[in-house]
C-alpha cells in the first residue's frame, strides 16, 4: 500500500509532502516491525520517487517529500 500511494502522490502532486502513519508499534508483541519496513522502503525501491524524508514529530510517521 506504501508503494502504491507514494507512486501515485509523486505522478498526481510532484513536489507534495505525504505522511505515511505507521503507528509508534506500542501494540507489537515485541520490537516495532512497520516501521523499520516503511523506512526500509523509503530508503530504497522507493528513493528515486522521493526528494526527501523524516520521521514525523511524535515518531508515529514519516513525513515524505516525493519527488
């Protein structure tokens, strides 16, 4: 679903800030796992459709500049 949604926001709005909400992983049975995922992405299949990125402020997210 990341995939798709930021594929689709940097054809619909380039340049547009996108929150992608992953939760904080507080209801996980041991480390937080959507997270990690989301930023794996983000960091690579995803890079060349993305200008940049950070974690949101309450680290629940991340806030994503696509490109």
């Amino acid at each position: 679903m990341v995939r798709r949604f930021i594929e689709t926001m940097a054809r619909r709005a380039p340049g547009a800030v996108v929150h992608v909400i992953t939760g904080k992983g507080k209801g996980s049975a041991g480390r937080p796992v959507l997270r990690g995922a989301v930023a794996a992405l983000l960091r690579g299949e995803l890079a060349p459709r993305i200008a940049d990125w950070s974690r949101d402020v309450d680290e629940g997210g991340f806030l994503v500049r696509v490109r």
